[in-house]
C-alpha cells in the first residue's frame, strides 16, 4: 500500500481484503479525504496478487451515513475545480472502479446506510446486510420518486417482513425499509 491512510482502513487476512470505512465519529460518512483514500486503496487492490476478494465495510457499527454534507459541500463549494476533482474521485471509486472490478467486491452492511452511499451498494457484486442494518434514502427529482415508490410497492408486496415507507412531502419522497422481525 502507498502512503498511510487517514480515513481508510485496510487489512487482509488469507486472500480477503478488509476495505474500511473510517469515519465512526461521523457513522462513515464521506468526506473528500475518503473519497481521495479509497479510490487509491481500489486501484492499488486491484493488481495486488494477495488480495482475490474486497470486501467493503464500516468502522464503529455503521456502513456509511452518506456524504458529509459540511465537508463534502459546503467545504468545496467556492473551490470549482477542487470540488470537481473530488467528484470526480467519488464517482470513480463508487461506480466505475467496483462496478467494474477485476475481483469478486462485496459490501458488508450493518448500522446506517444512507444516501450517497447506495452508489456503492449497486456497484458491487453482492451486499451482505446485517438484521440491524437501516438504509435511508432521500430523493428529490420525480423520475426517482416515480421508480423508488413503485420498487416500495413491490417490495412491500413480496416481502411482507419488510416494513417500507415511502413518505411524501413537499414534492420530495423519502425512503425507508425496516425489518419486522427484529
């Protein structure tokens, strides 16, 4: 591995590859440093020969909370190219590189998932949930809302385990499934 990380966490043990995400004080959520961090870390895995499967996960109890809204935005928000630059990264970590991954990727969720951090939840090759888990997502735009509204109903139809609320307001819906059974 380059240079140390700050916000990553990595470790291996006999062919699997730990990815951590290691924010536990802000429940993992992404900041432009992780975003600079794991995509390095990805890129690095990829061609290492003792690495045969990554497996992403969260430090502290919890996957990742979504983007850090203070750093992630408002930090960048008079910096164009910086910010660019960092979406860059983000995008490229969470879509390209695992969606495209020349080894088996799994993310292992437990706690919070929230928001920004589905992208990396589609991306990989399969997502491992703890019974704990809670996943949140907010949508604005109303193609997402029409989509996510009919993927509840769907859901909740077959999996009456499942208790899925999609919640409008304000033109905006928000989305979130909780197990019954626990």
């Amino acid at each position: 591995m380059s240079s140390p990380k700050q916000v990553v966490k990595v470790v291996k043990d006999d062919g699997i590859t730990w990815v951590y995400l290691n924010r536990p004080e802000k429940r993992n959520a992404m900041n432009p440093q992780l975003h600079i961090e794991m995509d390095q870390t990805l890129e690095e895995l990829e061609g290492d020969p003792d690495t045969k499967v990554v497996v992403i996960a969260g430090s502290g109890g919890n996957f990742c909370a979504g983007q850090d809204l203070k750093e992630f935005f408002r930090g960048l928000e008079n910096k164009p190219a910086e910010s660019k630059r960092i979406q860059t990264l983000a995008n490229r970590w969470r879509w390209d590189r695992l969606y495209m991954y020349d080894k088996p990727t799994i993310a292992m969720v437990d706690g919070f998932c929230a928001g920004g951090a589905f992208m990396q939840l589609i991306a990989v090759d399969f997502v491992v949930t703890a019974e704990d888990a809670s996943y949140s997502l907010y949508a604005d735009h109303p193609a997402v809302r029409a989509e996510l509204a009919t993927l509840a109903a769907a859901e909740a139809a077959d999996h009456p385990e499942l208790e899925i609320a999609a919640l409008l307001g304000d033109g905006h819906l928000i989305l979130a499934v909780r197990d019954r059974t626990t």
